[in-house]
C-alpha cells in the first residue's frame, strides 16, 4: 500500500494501481468521460485532470500510476479552469435540448458543467449539426450531435462482446460514431451501451420519451431470467390515479456474477411484471372472490392431505421452496421441482445460461427431487396436484394425471378454465426472498413492489396454513432454514447485503 495526499487528506491506496480508480475507490469525485472501469483507460477526454506536485502541467487520473507520497490536488483555481476549457470544448457543438433527452437527470456532462462549468458559451458561429435519431439496431437510438466521442460503445464492441459492430467515422470535429456498412448492433449484450454512453447519445428505444429519470424510484433485485442471477436495479413509479410500473431494469454491479453488465434478454424481461397478469381467482371455470378461493385451497388441502403432490417452479425464492417442503411434511405429501425450461441456444461465453430459471440450485441443497422419474413414481396415487410459481398444465396432462388440478401463479393463461382452482400470486418483483445462481452464489432480491392486485403471497399463505406465524424471510431463516448444513456459518443479515458463496463439500 502507498500513502498519498488528496486536497490535504492522507489515504492508504494500493502502489501502482491507477490513480482514478484509487481516487473513486475513496469516494472522492473525478470527472470522467471515457473511463469505465469495465473497458480501462483510454486517454481521449482530459476530464480526469488531477494536479500533483512535482509535474509541470496537470496530469490525467486514468494514466497515472500510484506512487507513495504523491501530493494530489483534485480542486482549485487552476484545475477548475482547465476543466471548465475542456467542457468548452465538448459542448463547442453539443445541442441544448436537456429538457427532452431521455438522460436528464443521470448525465454526467449536466453533472460536469454544473460542478465546473458554468459559463457562457462564448460560440459566433453555427453549430456542426450531425444526424438525430439514427437506429443503430438492437433497441439503440443514436443521436449523433450528444456525443462526446468518449469511445465507450466502439470499446465495449471490441473487448467485452468482440463483435466490432461500432466505429468511429472521419475526423476532426465531424467525427461520429457508426455502426459499418452493412451492418447492425446486433449482439445481445447491446443495450449495454446505453448504461455506458456517459451523456444521452445512445438510448433505449425501449425507455424512449416514456418517464422522466427523476420520477423513478429504485430497488434492488435479481434477474429471474437465466440461472447465473445478474443483480439488477427495478425503476419503477407509481403515478396518482394509476398502478404501480416498472419502466427498466438497469445492471447493478456486482463483482461475483455479473460485473456491469446484462444481458439485453434480461434487461428487457421486466415487461412481463406489467404484462399478461393473473387477475382474478377461479374456482372450476368461474370467477371466485379472492379471499373465498384461499379459504377453499386450504380446505383442498388438509382434505387431500398425503394425497397431494406440490410441482414447484425453480423461479421461487429458497424460503418459499423451504416452506413447502415443510408444509408438505406437515400434510404427508409429496414434492417436486421438475421444469424443462433449458435453451441450450441461449447459453454463452459472457452471462447467459441455458438453464432459464434463477433458482434450482435450491432443489438440490434441499434434497427436492426434479427430474421426470421421481415425477412420474410420485403422482402415481396422488388426487390433487398444485403447481406453483407456474402454469404449465401440459406437463401433469401429459401423465395422464385425472385428479384436481390447481395452479398459484402471477401469470395468465388459458387453460385456467378447466382447472378445479386457480390464484393469482405475487410476482417476482413483489416479494423478496433469495435464490441460488449457477454459481452457489445465494443473492438476496429486496424488491417488494406493492401493486394494485389481489394475488397472495405464499409465505403468508403457507404460514396461514401451517398457523405459526411465519410470514417473512428473516422468519423462515429463524425457524430452521437457517440451520441446515450448506447454510452453516451464514447469518441473513450477511445475505441480505452480501453475495455470499456457498462452500460445497
């Protein structure tokens, strides 16, 4: 470790690291526009211009190595002025249209001239307009004349995805970036550009003009749509009048399983928390009332008792498949995990899995069964069936299963209809819980978003069964699930704010 001096305060930092990333690392502000600590260092946008004793002229942060006893200056007369120069200079041609750019209220450049800049724009002659609203493919617009040429999207082409779709075009002041002839941004990490592009160049096509950036209120999840778990930030608004929406998912970062990035597949996987929602309860066919139908699935229930088998869904949290492994010893029944939800088209070098469910892992360390054998041996004497977290109704049919059949699941479908009971659920980004990834990775996903539903939540429904008293996460971890052998050593306190690996034997 080396000591250095930032504006007057020592800190520890690590000898020959880069000195942005030691001066970030410490909480202390430096701006910076092509820098990402995904892509390294670059060098073309002077933002992160430092002083330090000893050097002529100041210095960039993102090319500077570490050395013990440097003496930093990060604000003053002269480091302000050179910054707000180099401001000059990005915004020389940079239109004014912040009230109508998607990236108002997260844009570094706003940030920048309202920190630094400040001035005014000394131009008398026309602005170097370029083009507006290009589609570069892959749900990414362009817009030429807001870009700082930071390179961020070209870098992000060449290392991190290698498929070299972007580009920087002629010289001088009009330079722009382009995708080349003949071709489109099309891999599916693309939209990662757009969490990239440090101003509003590159947008959503899908967030375009739909919410204003400040209205959205964040929390935290993780992706249900592959097995490696990427954590995630849900913006979601409740406007007056209206439900609860979420607008985006965005990559949180997260050193041990995602990085910076997801995948677009991913980030566009929220649409089905808004969409296509189970809406009301059935009872054979028929519209029920939603309290009136939860009565009659725990009399199904305790009157099928040993006669029944729970089909679970991977997608459900590790304290809700812990509860119905408890239920089902109450009861004497029996239970299942098996799901056929692979793609092994979908799979990866970078993220994606081609198992599409986030938890089953959690099968595994709670001795569930899931394969189509111990499947097909279990329902053979059951009368009643109850899938939960899913609807796949084909996969019991299939058996030639002819007893009740009931489904608790946030979706709608069609076959509801001829189901004997059917209740609404909150969905994944409704309740929180934690879930195993690929890995042995145990994540916790603190998104509770309240929407305007009738839909139960299962740990309150299995605890109004059971009668203990059991309806949180913290409870469940409490009451036994916290002591099992592959959980040994970890608290919930630790899960809920750490990635925590579990060690296997």
């Amino acid at each position: 470790m080396a000591t250095i001096t930032v504006d007057g305060k020592e800190i520890y930092a690590k000898d020959d690291a880069t000195l942005i990333d030691e001066l970030l690392a410490n909480g202390i502000n430096i701006p910076h526009f092509c820098y990402h600590p995904s892509l390294g260092k670059d060098g073309n946008c002077r933002m992160c211009m430092v002083e330090i004793e000893g050097k002529k002229r100041p210095q960039i942060a993102c090319d500077t190595p570490v050395t013990d006893g440097m003496i930093i200056r990060t604000k003053g007369e002269n480091i302000a002025r050179v910054k707000r120069q180099i401001l000059e200079l990005e915004l020389i041609n940079h239109p004014v249209d912040c009230p109508i750019c998607d990236q108002a209220g997260e844009c570094s450049l706003q940030n920048y001239y309202m920190d630094v800049g400040l001035y005014d724009s000394r131009l008398d002659t026309p602005k170097n307009k370029k083009k507006k609203h290009i589609d570069l493919g892959a749900n990414v617009m362009l817009d030429r004349e807001r870009c700082v040429l930071c390179t961020r999207c070209v870098r992000f082409t060449k290392n991190i995805t290698k498929t070299h779709e972007l580009g920087v075009v002629v010289r001088n002041d009009h330079s722009y970036i382009s995708t080349f002839p003949g071709t489109k941004l099309s891999n599916p990490y693309a939209m990662n550009v757009i969490d990239l592009c440090p101003v509003g160049a590159l947008t959503s096509k899908d967030f375009r003009f739909h919410q204003r950036v400040w209205f959205l209120k964040p929390l935290e999840a993780i992706c249900d749509g592959c097995s490696r778990g990427c954590s995630l930030f849900v913006d979601h608004n409740k406007e007056k009048y209206k439900d609860d929406v979420i607008y985006r998912y965005r990559p949180r970062f997260n050193k041990d399983i995602n990085g910076y990035f997801i995948c677009d597949y991913g980030r566009l996987s929220y649409k089905k928390e808004n969409e296509n929602r189970l809406l009301n309860a059935y009872i054979r066919g028929m519209e029920s009332e939603f309290e009136y139908a939860l009565l009659k699935m725990e009399r199904l229930l305790k009157r099928y008792n040993s006669k029944t088998l729970f089909l679970l869904s991977p997608t459900l949290s590790l304290e809700e498949i812990y509860r119905f492994k408890v239920l089902s010893k109450k009861l004497g029944a029996q239970i299942n995990g098996f799901d056929e939800n692979f793609d092994e088209n979908f799979e990866d070098d970078m993220l994606r899995k081609s198992d599409k469910t986030p938890n089953r892992k959690a099968f595994t360390y709670l001795k569930i069964k899931d394969d189509m054998d111990s499947l097909k041996e279990q329902i053979k004497d059951k009368d009643f069936v109850l899938l939960v977290g899913r609807d796949d109704v084909e996969t019991i049919e299939n058996l030639g299963f002819e007893g009740s059949l009931g489904v608790m699941n946030y979706r709608d479908f069609e076959q509801k209809d001829k189901l004997d009971i059917v209740i609404p659920t909150v969905s994944h980004t409704s309740r929180d819980g934690c879930f195993i990834n690929c890995d042995d990775f145990i994540q916790f996903s603190s998104c509770k978003i309240d929407k305007n539903l009738e839909a139960v939540n299962l740990l309150i429904f299995i605890s109004t069964i059971l009668n203990d008293g059991k309806t949180t996460c913290e409870d469940v971890w409490n009451s036994g699930l916290g002591k099992m052998d592959f959980l040994k050593g970890i608290k919930f306190k630790s899960v809920k704010t750490n990635t925590i690996k579990i060690e296997t034997k």
